[in-house]
C-alpha cells in the first residue's frame, strides 16, 4: 500500500513541475513582447524626475 502512495506523490510532482514549467514560458513570452514598452514606461518616469 505504501508503494502506491508514493507512485501517486511523485506524480503530483511532476504535474506541480509542469505547471510551474508552464507558467514560465507564459511569463517569459508576456515579458519579450511587452518588454521594449515596459521599458520606454520606466525610462519616462525616471528622466521626469
């Protein structure tokens, strides 16, 4: 029985690990098509003051 629960551990494992691997490459993606504009907004700010 106990064979089972840890089966059933490192499978919750891996699908934590997918998620978090997925939810990087999200990041990652909103970060390079937003980036250039993220930066020109933080540039604005800092010659104003």
């Amino acid at each position: 029985m106990q064979k089972w629960l840890v089966r059933e551990e490192g499978q919750g494992l891996v699908e934590y690990g997918l998620i978090i691997f997925l939810v990087a490459i999200v990041v990652i993606a909103i970060l390079v098509l937003l980036g250039p504009q993220i930066g020109s907004i933080f540039s604005g700010i800092t010659s104003s003051i």
